[in-house]
C-alpha cells in the first residue's frame, strides 16, 4: 500500500512540475492582446481547433471562454473539410491546438481559413514550437516540453494537464482585461448550481 502511495505521489509531482514549466513569457500577453483585438474591439470571435485529447480540451477553452464573456466556438479541423469552415467569419481569430505541432487537419484547416479570410489571425498551442504549426501561426503558446507521466511516453498526460492550464490562464486572462462581473456572469448562466450562487446576492 505505501508503494502504491508513493508511486501515485510521484505522478502527481511529475504532473505539477510539468505545470511550474510552463514558459511565461510575452507570447501569453501576445495572445491575449490578439483575441481582445479581434473579439472586444472588432466584434469577432474566438474559433478553437484541435483534434484528438487536443480537441477535448479545445472544447473547454471554448465553451469556458464563451462563459466568461468572449465569444467562442470549437471548430472540429475535419469537419471544417466538408463544410464547417463556415463557420468562421470576419474578424475571428483562430486558437488552433496541437501537442506535437504537426497535426495534419490542423495544418491544413490554416490557408483554408486564409482563404476565406485573408488577414485573420491566428495563436497556437503546442508542446513542439519549432514544428510547422509554431511557424505558421502569429503568436505560439509553449507547453515547456512537458514529459508524459504514462509509463510508455505515449498518451496523453502531463502535456494535456498543462494544455488545460494554460487555456485557464488566457480564460482568467481575459476575465481580468474585460472586467467581467459576477452579473455578468449570471446573465450567462440561468440554471443549476453556478447560476443560483453567481445570482446568491441580488
């Protein structure tokens, strides 16, 4: 039983250091400067891309974004392929996801986007920033080069705790450069338990 203690123990702390490296650096402001741009002062939207455990937490930045006051929608990058790329509209900005930094659909849903909008930006989130996504983007958000906590190396782990914490930061981010209220908050949530408490005063 203290083995097993032990060894859960070490996944957690090999989890958190993944965390403390997480580079914080101009790109983070960088980012949030783009989004408040292109949402808050030009009345587009925030269009979140990944695929895969990527895309799972691309679905949360998105839905917690949209939450918090800046508008966003999670785009699936092969759905976009048959259609969904109409989604996008002018003055979005794209928030594409990829650990490994060379996601084909994610590559490829970049100049389908262009195309339809020349001059929309674009940040990306990556554990591999010298890969081609890290180079094609405007602004590019590094995961530190996290090592997975699974005994293989293989799936998912460390980098996706560290995905999920970085969008928590450009969701709080942004939060904190809008001003955005307990009221404001309310009026996007009318039931269940975070709808009463965030109305537990009025």
């Amino acid at each position: 039983m203290e083995q097993l203690a032990a060894y859960i123990q070490d996944i957690i702390n090999r989890e958190i250091e993944g965390i403390r490296n997480i580079p914080v650096d101009d790109t983070i402001e960088k980012a949030i400067e783009l989004i408040f741009n292109a949402v808050h002062q030009d009345g587009g939207k925030v269009v979140v891309s990944g695929l895969g455990k990527a895309g799972q937490i691309g679905h949360n930045i998105a839905t917690t974004l949209s939450s918090t006051g800046t508008p966003s929608i999670f785009l699936h990058p092969t759905e976009a392929q048959h259609g969904d790329l109409g989604m996008i509209q002018k003055n979005d900005i794209l928030f594409l996801i990829s650990n490994s930094g060379k996601t084909k659909e994610i590559l490829e849903l970049l100049p389908l986007a262009r195309r339809l909008y020349p001059g929309i930006k674009s940040i990306a989130l990556t554990g591999h920033p010298e890969h081609e996504l890290g180079s094609e983007v405007d602004v590019c958000l590094s995961t530190g080069y996290p090592k997975e906590v699974c005994p293989l190396g293989l799936t998912p782990t460390t980098s996706t705790t560290v995905m999920t914490v970085l969008g928590d930061v450009i969701v709080v981010a942004m939060m904190n450069k809008i001003g955005f209220t307990k009221s404001d908050y309310a009026l996007r949530h009318h039931s269940g338990y975070l709808g009463i408490k965030s109305r537990s005063d009025e």
